[in-house]
C-alpha cells in the first residue's frame, strides 16, 4: 500500500459529489409527486420539495415511502421518478470537473474505488451510459445491491466486502449530505469527508460530523495520496 493514509478503499458518491445534474433531482421528483396526486402548489408539495432537500443522499423509494404513506404510492412515484430522470440526463449531467482525474489517481496509487447512489440500479446505469463512466470505478453500487441505502453503512458495508478490503478502518468515504456523513461514519471508515459542490453545506456536513471538508472531489485525493 503506497498511500499516506493506508487507504485501501474510497467510496464516492455519484450525485452532487462526482456526477453534477443541474438541479435534476428536484424536477424529477415534481414529475413523481404529480404521479401521485399531489397538489402542483401549496404547503404540502412545498413540504415534500423540502424533504426530499434535506433527505439528498438517501434512497428514492425510502424518501418516496416516507412523503406519501404507502409502498404502492412510493413505487409509483418511484417509477415516474426514474423514468423522469433517465429522460432528463441527456444532456442534463456532467462530471464534477476533476471527478475522472481523481478517481483514475486513487486507482493507479492501488486504491479500489467504489461509486455509489441512492438511485435505482437503471438509474445509476444510465448516469455511467452517458458519461462513458461504466469501467471508471472498481464497483458501482445502488441500494438494491446492499439492502439499504444510506444513511445506513450498507453500500459502504458491501464494497468493502466485494473488493476484498480487511479492515473499514482503510476506507476513505466522500459525499456531499449529511445522509453520506452518517453512512461513512456508521461504517467505521477513517475518513469521511464533505464535498461543497452538491446539496448541503459545510456546515451541515460539519453538524454531522464529517472528518473533513473539501471544496470538490478534485481535491479529495490530497487526503489520501502522497504529496
């Protein structure tokens, strides 16, 4: 291992922290809540547009469960959701600027490299798609493949597992919410840091308890990697 840290794994985030969308997750989730029945203006689709803010980071059908009560009316929105989404990404999405570069950085410095999304798995696939992101990272994971998504350590949990990395305390974890901070945390990974280029602040990232706190992805591998 020739990094300072003895970081043997890093686990990215995919939306707000590596990939930036434009704001594409809040009109999908009105194309979702429109689905449902939910009213175009008023207290309760400000509320819902509110909660899903500061629920960034957690799984879709979680977030949808909780707003609108029942699994049938999560999946339906869930599914108007995704289908809003993909539709949207093209041309809608684009790479933190140095996002490639530092993943392709950790790698060759002997870093295995996870990305991972509170999207559906079709969702995630056609964020890669159109980057050209399908082989940038070691695993890509969604909440699908780990049984939870954040802010449970499931993904964290699972990559560690599927790339065969010892010990959690060699994980380095990167996201822009808070949901990320706890996750990377309740993993037991040395460090978690915040990125400002997504959905929360420093000092949401701070409250929740991240280790460090970095303007983008791009510099991210300065916590790891040898000067």
């Amino acid at each position: 291992m020739n990094t300072v840290t003895g970081t043997a794994l890093a686990v990215l985030d995919m939306a707000g922290t590596t990939v930036s969308d434009d704001g594409l997750v809040l009109r999908a989730f009105d194309e979702a809540a429109t689905a449902v029945g939910l009213e175009a203006d008023g207290p309760e689709r400000d509320h819902a547009r509110t909660y899903v803010l500061d629920t960034m980071g957690q799984s879709k059908i979680e977030v949808f469960l909780a707003l609108f009560g029942t699994q049938e009316r999560a999946e339906q929105a869930n599914l108007a959701f995704e289908a809003a989404y993909e539709a949207l990404a093209d041309g809608g999405i684009s790479p933190i600027p140095g996002a490639a570069e530092a993943i392709t950085a950790l790698r060759s410095a002997g870093v295995k490299v996870a990305l991972t999304t509170g999207f559906s798995r079709s969702t995630q696939k056609k964020i890669l798609t159109t980057l050209g992101w399908e082989d940038l990272a070691d695993i890509t994971l969604c909440p699908a493949d780990a049984g939870r998504g954040r802010p449970f350590p499931d993904m964290i949990l699972t990559a560690v597992m599927r790339t065969g990395v010892a010990d959690v305390r060699d994980v380095a974890v990167l996201g822009d919410t808070s949901s990320d901070i706890v996750s990377g945390l309740r993993a037991g990974a040395s460090i978690v840091a915040g990125t400002l280029t997504g959905a929360h602040d420093e000092e949401s990232l701070r409250a929740a308890g991240a280790t460090h706190v970095v303007g983008s992805v791009a510099e991210f591998p300065q916590l790891i990697l040898p000067a």
